[in-house]
C-alpha cells in the first residue's frame, strides 16, 4: 500500500472512531420501538432489557413503562405488571388502550372474587374498573344491584376514584431483576458488538 493511501486510510479510521458514539447511543423512544419489536413477537423476557434501558435513558417515558407492564403479564407476574402500567398511565392519562386493558383486568379480578364469594374484594376490583372506564354501563349496572343503590351515586363515587388517583403523585415503581439486567441506557449492545469486530477486522489489515 502506498503511503499516501495508508495515510487516507488512517484518517478514515479516525473519523470513524470519533463518529462511533453518535452512532452507538439511542434515545429512550429508540429503546422502546426495539422492545415493541420483542413484545410483538412475545419474547417477554428479551423485551424486558430494552424497556429497562428507555426508563434509564428518560425515567418519565410512560411507554417504557407501559411496555414493561406488558411484559410481565406475558411472564405471568401480574403484581409487577400492574404496577407498572398504573404508573405509565399516571405519566399518560390520556392512554385510552392502556385504561381499557387494565379496567378489564380488574373486572376480571373481581369476577374471580365474585365466584368465591368475596364480595368486598369484588366490589373494590369493580369499582377500580369503573374508574378508569366509566361507560362500562352493564358492569355499573350489576354493581348497583349488588349494592342495591341506583347508578347515579356509583358513577359519580367512580369519577371521584379516578380524579384523586390521576392527581396523586404516585412514585416511580423499581425495575425487576429481569429489566434491571438490561443494557447500558442509551448504547444498543448489537450495534456495538459488531461495530467493535468490524473497527478490528480493518486495523488488522491496515496495520
């Protein structure tokens, strides 16, 4: 190789290297779009890192926590999952689909302890449910009579519910083992791997 083209060579490499950390880090809405790629597919436990590693990157990021939600009902930890979608949905009120998924979740908590006759239990899932989707007409209904009052009062009990849990200021849940074990915030692994063996491969033949 000519001196001048090892000199042209060189400088290549070094304005690859100082060019590398821009591509190396990634922003929380990144991480997030690689763990929705995970959830799709249902690799809980590979999604899980991703949507850690946008929490790290911007700890007010609700899809990150929403995503982490989801996860670990897929893992069957419903506790932690609903811990984090209720704090998502404290970042993002608005998240219709999220409100929706969880008033379900909660119906069906109080239809479980319905047929084990726990009615206190049941009224208090089906009040959260209510809460969070108040046009759920036929569950108010069923409510009412069980608590043989009409459903004015219980929509009205219902908007408050959810005025006072929107307003308060709930704190951010701790990671799980599983998420806490993700990737560095903001670097992607693979790219960097691979970026490494590739910086490698072209000093071996340049050197």
């Amino acid at each position: 190789m000519r001196p001048h083209q090892r000199l042209i060579s060189k400088s290549g490499l070094w304005v690859l290297l100082l060019a590398l950390p821009v591509g190396l880090f990634a922003d929380a809405a990144q991480y997030v779009a690689w763990g929705d790629q995970m959830l799709a597919q249902k690799k809980y436990s590979a999604a899980l890192p991703y949507y850690s590693a946008a929490v790290k990157a911007d700890p007010g990021d609700a899809a990150a926590y929403r995503g982490l939600g989801y996860s670990e009902m897929g893992l069957h930890d419903e506790a932690q999952g609903l811990k984090y979608m209720e704090y998502s949905l404290h970042l993002n009120p608005d998240d219709s689909g999220l409100s929706k998924y969880l008033a379900g979740i909660y119906q069906s908590y109080g239809n479980r302890y319905h047929q084990l006759g726990d009615q206190n239990h049941a009224l208090s899932c089906w009040h959260k449910s209510l809460a969070l989707e108040p046009g759920n007409t036929q569950l108010a209904a069923y409510v009412a009579s069980i608590e043989g009052a009409n459903a004015a009062p219980l929509a009205q009990a219902a908007t408050g519910t959810a005025s006072a849990e929107s307003g308060a200021a709930s704190p951010a849940p701790e990671s799980s083992t599983a998420a806490a074990k993700g990737p560095t915030a903001g670097i992607n692994p693979w790219i960097m791997v691979g970026t490494v063996a590739g910086l490698g491969a072209i000093m071996i033949f340049l050197f």
